[in-house]
C-alpha cells in the first residue's frame, strides 16, 4: 500500500489534503461518531423496553379478561401503540385464538413462528423474534413508518397461570421502525452520506444468517434519501460491477468489500472488538467501494438471543471537506488586497498623476471592495447566524414550532454549517423527546381518568355494601325481639301446663308460628350475607384493578422523568442555544416527581383499603357462619315444638330443652349484631379512603393537565 493506502492516486490525493487541512477536527470527529453509536443503541435498547413493558401489562390484565371481550381488548391495546400493526394470541398449539387482523383467527401459523413460540414456551420468557420476512406484515400494512415491506419484529410475551405459560400475547411491528428510529433523518450531521445500519454479528437463534447480514434498511435504499445513485436503481463500482437489492436491505446485503469479497473492516473489527472508532485516512472501503468512517458497536435487544451490531458512518470525503471561515475569508481578504496593490502600482506608473486623484481612485476601489467582500462573505454569514438565532429564541423562550429546521441551502460547510447542523439535531432531538413526553401525559391523563371511574365504582359498592349490613342489622335485632318473644311464650306455656293443656296446647302452636317467623327471617338474613360476600369480592378485585392503574401511572411517571432527564442532557450539549429546553426539561422533572408522589399517596390509600376489606369480608364470614349456626337452632326449635305437640307427658323437660335453645338464638343473635356493626364500622372507613384515592386522583390529574399544558406551547411533528 503506498501513501493513500488502498485508494488509488486520482481518488486519494484530494481526499488526503482534506483530511491534512481537517486535522485538528479529529477528535471532534471522533465524538461526534461515539455520541451518535451511543444515542442510536440507547433509543434501540429503550424503545424494546417500552414495547416489553407494554405487553407486561397487557399479560396481567388478559386472564381477567372474558372470552367475547377479547377481541374488544385487543383493537384497544392496538390504538394505544403506534408501531404494533397486529396484537394476536397463540395457544400452545400455535393455533392463532383472537387477533386484530380478522383473517388469521383460527389458522395455524407459520413455520417460522411456531420455531418462535416454541423457543418462548420453552424459556417461560419474553421472546424477541427477528428480523424475519413475513409477507402478512405487507398485507397488514404500516402504521408509523413511511416505508413498509415484509421485514417483521415479533415480541412474544408469555401469558403465566399457575406458574405455567398459558398464552403468548404476539406483537407484530415492521422492521422498518427501527430504521426511522436510527436514521432520524432531519437529525443528520452528514446529510450527503451518514448511515446507520444494523447488521447480524452472532446469530444464535437462527445460525443461517451470516456475520455482517443486514438487519435494517440502509439510508441509500431509496431515492428519498440519497445524492445520486441508490440501492433501488444500482449502486455502482469501478471495477466491481454494481450493488443493487430487489425489494430491502435486510437479509438482501452482506457488508462486505467488493475488491476482497470479504467483510468490510469496520464490520469485521467491530465483531472482533464490540466495538471499532476509525475516522483516519484512508478510511475503509465499504460495499460500495467509497472510503467510509465511523463507530461499530455490538449489543443484545431486550428479549432477543442474538447479537447485533451497528456502525454510524460517513462517507470520509463530507466528513473532511470541510473549510474554516477563516480561511474563506483570508483567502478573499488576500484577493482584494492584491489587487488593491496591483491598482496603486499601476497608478503610480501613470505620469503627472495628481495625488487627489490618486486618493479619490483609492477611497473608491476601498469602498467597492469593502460593499463586495460585506455582500459576498459577511452578510451570508451574519443571515444564517441572525436565522439560528431566530429558530433558538423562539424555542427557547418557552414555545416555538419544533417542526422547522433550518434550510440546507445555509448550512454551507464551514463552522456555521457545523454549527446549523447541530441546531437542527438539537430541535430534531427535542422535538422525538417532547413527543415521547407528550403521548406519556396523554397515556398518564387516560390511565388517571380510568382510575376515577373505577375509584367511583368502588365507592359505589361500598356504599352499597354499608345498605347491606345495616338490613342485615335490622334483621338481626328484629330477630332478636323475637327469640325474647318466644322464650316469654315458652314460659307461659310451662306455668300453665298443669291445669291448661288445651291453653298449653294454643301457646305451642302461637310458639310455632313465632319460631317459623324467625326461619323466615334467617333465611333473609343468610342471602343478605352471600349478597355481601359477593360485593366484598368484587370490590377486592376492583381494588387490584386501581392498583394495577396506580403502578401504570407511576411508571409512566418514571419514563417522563428518564424523557426530561435526556431532554436536559441533549440542552446543555447545546450551550447557550438549549438553555430554553433546560428550563422545560427541569420542569417538566418536577411535574412528573409530583405525579410520582401523588401515585405514591394513591398506593399507600390504596394497601389500607385492601387491608380494610380484608377485615369486611373476614367479619361477613364470621357473621355468615354465626347465621348458619343460627338456622340450624331454629330447625332444632322447630323439632321440638312439633315434639312437644305430640307428646303432652314429657312437655316439662321439652319446656326446659327450649328455653335453652332459644336462649341460645338470643345470644347468637347479639354476637351477630355486635359482628354486623364492626363490619359496618369497617365499610365506613373503607369508603373515606376510597374517597382520598379520588381525591388523589384529582390532584394527580391536575398535575398531568399542567405538563400537558407545558407541551402544547411547542409545535411538534406527528406522534
């Protein structure tokens, strides 16, 4: 290799002198590439978590859910993320039970899947399946991604019953959104060339997918985005003929180097490593043959068994072409100065010049150039300078349109171009982060609305719990009176036995009626306690749901305060001009620790009504085993009585038997009342602390009313 390494004299020569004019940038070349890897992986790494920790929720709240309101379920889920195009359940058959696309109910699905579920079956584990074609993900269409093919993701969450898997909860999403989610076009510092890509490094599910196979679509796929030839119409080489793919990137490309027909060596070196930074001259020959540079880093999708790789380069050629200001302007300073000397010499070879006129032609040539080099040099500078500045202050006074960008046409290659690119990515960055918080206050508004309508119906089957008991009271001490009236005529029948059989006889019969009086109400009373019973349960399972609802919101709470805390990252990487995003970061931190502490208050309501209502339903039992007790002495009253109708000789000793009996409903009786007023005490509290969830509530909905608030003051792309 000589002195433009693997480049050949016509190509290398001017690429070597920018890169020797460009020096001094390297290590600022050498950030820019390590903070794009970093930024790329991380938004990859916490885009699969949020979609994980979706389908954890939706795992918890699907056995609840009933067979025909399954599908129901399942369109609701679907409109409430924005990459998933299909939500369908398999059964260990891989039989496809309920789906969001109608046409796959009841199928089996295909090979690749069944592989899939099977490996998700097996591990008890959420399962990240992909890139893989499946030509269902084209006829399904796309949702947030304007390029759309066969490419597919499927998250696999495992549905646990009984510490056993019972369902998988699929979540197909196009591979195409983790293109968008890595090219970000209006956040590219290299317009002409920067790409990222990912690509396979160790393939441990699927060992026929090579080392350095595409997993994602290239930036150069389509005419869109590319200065000049594209993969679509052919890419071409010098002398290795032309590169050009069918229908994607992924699985289509092998990044190699057409000369060796071998891995390109940032893709080889970053398999090896984990990870390769190269930014030096000559760079290294890509598949298209063009001197590229940048960072490759490797890393592991949540869920996923194999090892990815991305690199984030630019072609050599824009990184380094870059030219100072300065030297601009020297070099036009140098050009005027020249002439003006060139015009004093030729003027002083003019004879009998007058000096006035000397000064006069001098005073002119000064002026015209200055009105030259003001119009030419310094006004496009100080226009593109005064237009960075207007975006920025309106951003940063607290609003501003997060859609604009500045026009490319003034993002010339020099420091101003530099500086422009960074303010695009910045307003780019913050527009992706303030669309994140936007849809989390909105998720946060709709799971806090659904926590006040259920907190309401709580509050409703307490209230109606509290009816329940007090009839149930009444009942008992109604019960009450009349064990006490029968045991006065069971004492009257005793004195009156000697001498009054035919009177004893009618007290019987009046204390028959008596005692079916109280059969009577004990049967109202045992339905009123499995009417209790049945509420008391209800309203434990309602108190799990608003649970579950408080854990959501605390969580999204966390994700908005992570989506701050990148926002204040991302404006203090850009100094003075994201001072205005520090300001909303930093409040948008302290909205979210409030709903934190408001979510907090509501959980800690929330374990006293559990604890309550544990005592409610632990009281109702009591009583319904004490009322039990209760039916079985009135059927022994009852025994007795017919006894004693029809045996008049032993009725003294049958008197006695009874009067215990009943004394014993009596005192049964007061155990019940004093055990329906306990539980009566118990539903009260329940129900005010029922009422301080929604009155929390309240307050945490004014808290999410006013980040919203805050957002709304800028304009953002679609979310």
């Amino acid at each position: 290799m000589g002195m433009f390494g693997w480049l050949d004299v016509k190509e290398g020569l001017p690429l070597w002198w920018s890169y020797r004019l460009n020096r001094s940038t390297k290590e600022s070349v050498e950030e820019v590439f390590e903070g794009i890897a970093r930024t790329r992986m991380t938004l990859l790494t916490e885009w699969a978590e949020e979609q994980w920790y979706f389908l954890e929720k939706m795992a918890q709240e699907y056995p609840y859910i009933s067979s025909d309101e399954t599908n129901t379920y399942l369109m609701k889920k679907l409109q409430k993320n924005r990459y998933i195009t299909e939500l369908f359940i398999l059964d260990e058959t891989c039989e496809i039970n309920d789906s969001t696309y109608g046409r796959r109910i009841g199928i089996q699905s295909g090979e690749e899947i069944r592989k899939a579920a099977a490996e998700a079956f097996s591990r008890k584990k959420p399962f990240l399946f992909g890139p893989y074609t499946d030509s269902d993900t084209g006829k399904i269409g796309p949702r947030s991604s304007q390029f759309h093919d066969d490419v597919t993701l499927l998250f696999l969450q495992p549905v646990m019953g009984d510490g056993d898997i019972k369902q998988l909860i699929a979540a197909r999403i196009p591979n195409d959104v983790l293109g968008d989610l890595i090219q970000r076009e209006a956040g590219h510092i290299f317009p002409d060339s920067g790409d990222n890509y990912l690509f396979m490094a160790k393939s441990n599910f699927n060992p026929s997918i090579s080392p350095g196979t595409a997993l994602s679509r290239s930036r150069f796929e389509d005419r869109t985005f590319t200065y000049g030839e594209n993969l679509k119409d052919g890419v071409h080489t010098k002398h290795w003929g032309s590169v050009q793919i069918q229908n994607h990137t992924e699985f289509e490309i092998r990044f190699t180097d057409p000369a060796t027909n071998e891995l390109h060596p940032g893709v080889v070196n970053t398999i090896r490593n984990g990870s390769n930074l190269f930014v030096e001259f000559p760079g290294y020959s890509d598949y298209r043959h063009i001197p590229v540079i940048g960072k490759g880093v490797t890393f592991q999708m949540p869920g996923s068994l194999d090892v990815w790789g991305m690199m984030c380069e630019g072609d050599l050629e824009e990184v380094y072409r870059k030219r100072s200001i300065g030297w601009r302007l020297i070099k036009q300073f140098m050009f005027f100065l020249f002439i003006g000397i060139v015009l004093q010499q030729s003027l002083t070879m003019i004879p009998l010049m007058p000096v006035w006129l000397d000064i006069i032609i001098g005073l002119a040539y000064g002026a015209g150039a200055s009105a030259i080099f003001y119009k030419k040099s310094l006004k496009p500078i100080m226009e593109r300078l005064r237009k960075m500045t207007d975006i920025t202050r309106e951003i940063a006074e607290g609003g501003g349109d997060l859609t604009s960008r500045l026009d490319s046409e003034l993002l010339f290659h020099d420091e101003t171009g530099a500086l422009g690119r960074w303010v695009n990515n910045l307003i780019d960055s913050q527009d992706e982060l303030m669309g994140k918080v936007k849809v989390a206050a909105l998720d946060v508004e709709e799971t806090n609305q659904s926590l006040r309508e259920k907190a309401g119906f709580a509050e409703s089957d307490s209230i109606l719990v509290i009816e329940q008991m007090n009839e149930m009271l009444e009942a008992i001490q109604q019960q009450v009176k009349d064990a006490k009236q029968a045991m006065r005529q069971v004492d009257q029948v005793s004195s009156t036995l000697s001498s009054l059989e035919q009177q004893s006889q009618d007290q019987i019969e009046h204390a028959q009626n008596e005692v079916a009086g109280i059969n009577d109400k004990m049967d109202v009373i045992v339905n009123k306690v499995k009417e209790a019973m049945t509420i008391t349960d209800q309203f434990k399972e309602l108190s799990g749901s608003i649970s579950s609802i408080v854990g959501t919101i605390n969580e999204i709470a966390y994700q908005t305060n992570l989506l701050a805390l990148n926002a204040a990252i991302e404006a203090a990487r850009a100094g003075e001009y994201g001072r205005g995003f520090g300001v909303v970061a930093l409040e948008i931190r302290k909205l979210a620790d409030q709903t934190t502490n408001a979510t907090k208050e509501i959980s800690d309501t929330l374990d006293q009504i559990e604890h309550s209502s544990a005592r409610v339903r632990s009281a109702i039992g009591d009583s319904s085993q004490e009322v039990a007790s209760g039916v079985d002495v009135v059927h022994n009253v009852q025994n007795v009585l017919v006894s004693m109708a029809q045996t008049s000789d032993s009725q003294p000793d049958v008197t006695d038997q009874m009067k215990d009996i009943i004394g014993n409903i009596a005192v049964i009786n007061e155990q019940n009342a004093r055990t329906v007023e306990q539980v009566d005490g118990s539903t009260g509290k329940m129900v005010e602390l029922i009422k301080e969830v929604r009155f929390d509530s309240e307050q945490s909905s004014l808290v999410v009313e006013a980040l919203r608030r805050t957002i709304d003051k800028f304009t953002l792309s679609k979310v």
